[in-house]
C-alpha cells in the first residue's frame, strides 16, 4: 500500500525496550489538511503514527520503531492489558479524519483495512477487541466518543480474521428471506454469520457464554408447527461454529438444514439459497 511519510516531531525516539502489542484507533475531531498540520505541529504535542483521511490517503508521521505521543493521559482506562505503565510505549496510534460523531467513508475504511492488515503481519498483533483498541480503552471520561460509535469495530475484525481478502478468499452470497447476507468460503464450505441468518429469518438467537453455544429458537408460528422440538432440533445437530473476532460463523448448509430450511448452492453465482 502506498505510505505517505509527512514527519512530525512529536514523539520519543525507541520504545523503551517494549514490544508494540496494540493498534489505538482513534479520530482527528477534525478536518484535512488544518489536522495532519497539527499532528506536525510541535505545540500539538501529539500525533500519531499513522492518519487516514476520508479519501482514504494514508500518512505515516512517526515511524513503528519510535514512540508517537497519541494514548494522551490515561483516565479510568477499560483496557485490560493496560499495564500501569504509558500505552504510547507499547501501541501503535492510527488517526481518522472524522469530525466528532462520523463515521468512516467506504474509501478510508478500505484504507484503514489494508494498514491495519498490514500493521497486524508485521508486528504480530492478535486480531481481537484486547489488541486493536479505540482511545476510549485508555480514556473512558474525556475520550468517549474517540473513535465513536460508528467506529466499525465487528466489519473490521472480521475483515482482518479472514483468510487475506479479494480474490484468494473466496467470497459467497447467502439468500436468506428477502435479505443478502455476506459469508465466504472455507475448504469448500460456505461459512456465514449465525445470528444474522438467524434473525434474517426471524429466529431469536441466545449465546451462552460459558458454554460457547448459540441456542436457536424459532419464530412463534413455526415453533407452533414444530411444536417444541426447535430446541431440540437444534440441539441434536449440535453445529461447531467458528468465532471470527466476536461473532460466530457456521457452515451455512448444516445450520439452515438443522432449522428445517431447504438450501441450495448455485456455484455459478456463489450463492446460497436458503428456502
Ligand atoms: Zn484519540
């Protein structure tokens, strides 16, 4: 990917030895270009190592091996690695051009993928909630909102978990109702995201945490039908699903088979057809 190097000399030279274990994604609460000014500003004293605009340009202003100043003071963090000790020393800082409240353009999520995609291989980062963090983790009273709630955490971890993206990971359709669900394929199986075929098709989903298990239940008129075997039918078919970041992923035939659904694989199309 294509790196634009705009110095800035906010940072401490090294990391004191740490290793970077976490991505702090943040936003800018302001706008191109007054925001890559400041962030090379040295009354700011603060940057970043990385900022995406909205067209999706990508600038790097600290180098990885070095120390930008992005986590800023510490207050009530939430994060659970956080170590007593100045998160800047074991982070990388990813700043979003976003005033406060927006969320990201198509253009700079696709930007913010391939450098978190990037980030992750090269430094080794696991691809979860402990280690790609918003600087709210650090910040919960005076940094809320940064990234914000439109921050799209769930697409990007999913995105990031996948098996590389494009044309080497295959990516499949599932009909379910009149909705289009996204899913892909894995050793020649269709894969997609329980709960969202779940309640597509009108069925209540409940995780059991301890157990690691979605119970399925069925639409009132339905489970009127089938009386009460629902449970039982999901139950008895007993599905291994796959957690990709924090949601669940299950081979699409076995699931829809197990709620009584007919399915169909139209292979030209990649689609899968649940009836
Ligand atoms: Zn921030």
């Amino acid at each position: 990917m294509q790196i634009h190097w705009a110095p800035s000399p906010n940072y401490t030279g090294g990391r004191r030895g740490r290793k970077i274990i976490a991505i702090v994604n943040h936003i800018t609460a302001g706008l191109m270009p007054g925001t890559l000014s400041w962030l090379r500003n040295p009354v700011a004293k603060a940057s970043a190592h990385y900022l995406v605009t909205k067209t999706g340009v990508v600038y790097q202003l600290v180098k990885d091996e070095d120390t930008a100043w992005h986590a800023g003071i510490v207050n009530k963090p939430g994060w659970t690695l956080y170590d007593g000790s100045n998160p800047n020393y074991y982070s990388l800082g990813i700043e979003h051009e976003a005033l406060a409240g927006e969320s990201l353009t198509e253009t700079q999520y696709q930007a913010t993928l391939e450098l978190h995609r990037m980030l992750v291989e090269k430094h080794k980062i696991p691809v979860d909630r402990n280690h790609i963090i918003g600087h709210y983790y650090l910040d919960s009273v005076n940094r809320k909102n940064d990234p914000g709630p439109g921050f799209p955490w769930n697409r990007l971890l999913n995105d990031l978990v996948r098996p590389n993206t494009g044309d080497s990971s295959p990516k499949i359709v599932i009909e379910a109702g009149n909705n289009i669900i996204n899913g892909f394929l894995h050793e020649d199986r269709a894969y997609g995201p329980v709960r969202e075929i779940a309640t597509t098709l009108g069925w209540q989903v409940e995780w059991l945490n301890e157990a690691r298990t979605a119970v399925l239940l069925p639409p009132a008129d339905e489970a009127e039908n089938k009386s009460n075997t629902a449970r039982v039918v999901i139950a008895s078919h007993s599905i291994t699903i796959t957690i990709l970041g924090d949601m669940a992923f299950a081979p699409v035939r076995q699931m829809a088979e197990a709620m009584g659904y007919k399915v169909d694989w139209d292979g030209e199309n990649k689609t899968v057809k649940i009836r």
